[in-house]
C-alpha cells in the first residue's frame, strides 16, 4: 500500500476538490435529503417511544388500583383444571346420584349445587369419616371418584350457613337406608361405638335428627360468621368447667377461641351415643377429631363431647356442653 507523506492530501480528496461547483452544490443537496430523511425516522422513532412509555405508565398506574403488582398473563387454553370442571352440571349430577344411592341425598338430580346437596354432602362426611365441610372438597370427591368444587367466594361461604341451618332443621331426612348402613370408619381402631336407637322419645326426634343436627353444629363452628354456633346454644349453659354462662359470653367466648385457631378441621371418628335425661332433654354424645393451626402453632387430638339438648319449639337447644379426652 503507497504511503502518503506527511501533509499531503490522498488522491481521492484532490479530485473530490476538483470538483466543478455545480457538482458540489449538487453532493450537497443529496446529502441534505438523506440528513432530512434521517431525521425525520428519528423523530418518528423518539415519538413512538414516548407514547409507549407514556401508556405503559398509565397501565401501570391502573394495575396498581386494581391491586395487581404483577404482570398479567394472557389465559392458558390447555386441559381444564378439576376445580373448574368440578362445578359443571355432569359431574354435579354424578355426585346426586351416588349421595341419593347411599341415602344421603333425596333431591332432584338435576347438576345444581345447592344447599341441599352441601347437607348431603356434611352427611356423607360425617358417616365416612372425612373433614366436616359441606362442600365438595378434595378429600370428599377421591371418596367419591368425582373431581372437587371448592370455591371461597362470599356467595360459597354464605350457602355454608344454609346448609347447617338445613341440618339443624333436620330439613329433607334422609332415607332409612342410611341408618341401616353403619358402617366402620377408616383411621379408627377402636371398637365401634354403641348406636342409639332409632328413635329418641324424651325429645321425640329421630336418631338420625340428632345426627343432623351434631353435624350442624360441627359446621357451623367453620362459619365465616365468627361465633356462628353460638345460635345453637339456650339463654343460659351449663360451659364446659366455667359454670353457667349467659349466651352472648358464650359467643364472646367462641370469638375468641376463633381468634386463637383461625384454622380448622373437624372429623367425626365415630357414631353418637344418645341417652335420656331428666324430664324431656336428651345427652348426645359423639368422638371428635380435630386439627388446628394459626401460623407455625399446631394442636390435634381426639375428645369426646357431649351436648344436653332440649327442645325449643320445633327446634333444639343446648342447655350445657362438655368434653373430655377420648381414651
């Protein structure tokens, strides 16, 4: 490659200088179009940019009222979950049908989930064994072999307090099929309860009325309505070793306990036992499982409680509760 000395200008610059000016003022009106072009994508580019930002910012803000601190993704279109499918008419339908077959449900099938089958479905709980939760929930649908529909939407929460009040009513009994099949229940290993007769007549209710309405009772201590069960209870109780109690220190009391174990779970772990007591009220008594949690603070074990019931119109009530440690 030719060296070029110091100071002097390379051949293409030379003829660049012998350039007629015509040809010069020509180059620079060239260059002007392409610098205008250049800058007119410039500004194009910077204002798109802007009105990005500008609408990002403003979806941001909006997000953020909407309580929504993560970006949100567009819905999948794979297989539906078994939550979602739970609650569609036909596996409703199959759930009626198998709760109707083994006499815990005497309603239409007709795939609606109603307070009805939610009462079903505690019976069902409460004679196998499973958490109380009147609803469809996992452990409930594997005995089942049906898919769970479970939901904690306010509308869910308030059938829950339909479906202990139909039970505490004793509302659509169920068939005499059910209290024919006693059945042992898994995860126990004790001997098999003694079952009371089918009839009660100190209060003149059916056996499986008491059944109900222990199963009402059970469920309604998971009302959202803290201190729910409270309802169950006559003006003044006999509590547990605190001695009589008004109603409203007992609803007091429940809030409490509610506050101390905001989380948990009830299983009956057997049959209830019923006895006559003095003049027309009846001791119900039945074993009890139950696990709480609040945080990393557990508790679980096993009592049997007792309630006293006397009726109250055509209601029941409880006039004293108590419980000890199952043996």
């Amino acid at each position: 490659m030719k060296q070029v000395r110091f100071g002097e200008a390379p051949k293409a610059a030379r003829a660049k200088r012998a350039r007629s000016p015509v040809q010069r003022v020509q180059e620079h009106a060239a260059l002007g179009v392409r610098y205008n072009h250049v800058r007119k994508g410039v500004v194009v580019a910077v204002g798109l940019a802007v009105v990005g930002l500008v609408w990002a910012l403003h979806d941001k803000h909006f997000s953020i009222r909407r309580g929504e601190d993560k970006p949100r993704i567009a819905k999948t279109t794979g297989a539906e979950s078994d939550s979602e499918s739970g609650w569609k008419a036909d596996n409703v339908r199959a759930v009626q049908m198998k709760l109707r077959d083994g006499g815990f449900y005497s309603g239409e099938i007709d795939g609606a989930y109603n307070s009805e089958l939610a009462a079903a479905l505690t019976r069902y709980q409460r004679r196998n064994g499973l958490p109380i939760t009147g609803q469809l929930d996992v452990d409930t649908s594997k005995a089942l072999d049906a898919k769970p529909a479970v939901t904690t939407s306010p509308a869910d929460l308030t059938k829950r307090s339909e479906t202990w009040r139909r039970l505490r009513k004793g509302e659509q009994q169920t068939l005499a099929k059910t209290n024919a099949q006693e059945t042992s229940l898994p995860g126990t290993e004790q001997s098999k309860p003694e079952i009371a007769a089918e009839s009660s007549s100190a209060v003149n209710v059916s056996t499986e009325r008491l059944r109900d309405y222990v199963g009402a009772f059970v469920l309604a201590g998971l009302d959202p309505h803290v201190g729910a069960e409270a309802d169950f209870f006559a003006d003044r109780v006999e509590y547990y070793d605190q001695g009589v109690m008004s109603h409203e220190k007992i609803r007091q009391d429940l809030r409490r306990y509610a506050k101390r174990w905001p989380e948990r779970r009830f299983w009956l772990a057997g049959d209830i036992t019923v006895e006559p007591e003095n003049g027309n009220r009846v001791r119900v008594t039945f074993p009890l499982r139950y696990e709480l949690r609040k945080g990393t603070k557990r508790s679980s074990g096993k009592i049997d409680k007792t309630l006293v019931l006397e009726p109250a119109g055509e209601d029941l009530q409880i006039v004293a509760v108590n419980e000890r440690k199952a043996e």
